[in-house]
C-alpha cells in the first residue's frame, strides 16, 4: 500500500513537473514546415504565402505564393484563424503571411480554413538600468538672529 502511494506521488510529481513548463515551451505558427499528414488522398491542398487581397462580400482571396497568385473562395463554412483564435474574413489583413487548406470543386478552389499566423518575432528584453532617484535636498533651519533671541 505505501509502495502504491509513494509512486501515485513521484508520477504526480513528474507529470506537475511536465505541465509546469509546457507555458514556456516555443511554439510554432506552422509556417514553411512540412505538412506532417499527406491530405492530397483527401481531396485537399494547403498553400502558403502573402494575402495579396480580400473581399468580404463575395469571399474571393487572394494568396501570393512563390509560384504565382491563387485565388480561392471562402464561404459561410470556411474557419478564420488569426494568431490562433477565430476571426471572420473582415479582420482579415492584405500583406500579412496566411496559410489555407482548399480542395478544387467545379466553383473553383473553396478554402476549408485560412490563417494568419501568430507572430515569433522574437521581443528584446528591455535592460536599461532604471533612473536614480534624485532625493530633495534636506531644509536648511532659519538662521537665528544676531542676539540669539528669535524675534
């Protein structure tokens, strides 16, 4: 029985150990990494690149990529994602990176998800020493009269 409480304990301790440095992991906004799942068998595609436009009243945007412009639609059920939490096509921003998941349908290239990724630009500590604190001179005491006797 002590034996089974003791490594209740040790695997509580570790796991807490795990999860207590999982906030201070790097994460990744999935820019120019491999897809890990080929999706192709599925019908779908994913592109990367710059929102070169966006029309919120008919859904057409626009992504520049390496190899050209593609324009896909977005439609009522399309997921916007923007730094990782839902958006609509509206907040949507031309000249920023976007990623998007699409399959080819007789209207064309429909977008399954768009997403503007988090931003990893690193953020440099500031590190100037703070301001010394200049402290008010102390008061002088009011000179006494000639005499010694105040008046």
């Amino acid at each position: 029985m002590r034996r089974r409480i003791l490594w209740t304990l040790v695997l509580l301790g570790v796991g807490g150990c795990a999860l207590g440095g999982a906030d201070r992991a790097p994460r990744s906004n999935g820019m120019g990494r491999l897809t890990v799942v080929d999706i192709a068998p599925l019908g779908l595609h994913q592109v990367e690149g710059i929102l070169k436009s966006v029309d919120p009243a008919t859904g057409v945007v626009v992504v520049e990529r390496p190899g050209g412009e593609i324009r896909l639609l977005a439609e009522g059920d399309t997921t916007i994602y923007i730094a990782g939490g839902p958006a609509t096509l509206a907040e949507l921003v031309e000249g920023t990176p976007v990623r998007a998941s699409f399959s080819e349908e007789d209207r064309g290239r429909l977008a399954h998800w768009i997403e503007v990724p988090r931003d990893e630009t690193p953020v440099e500590p500031i590190n100037e020493p703070p301001a010394p604190i200049q402290a008010e001179p102390a008061p002088t005491p009011p000179a006494t009269p000639p005499g010694g006797a105040a008046p």
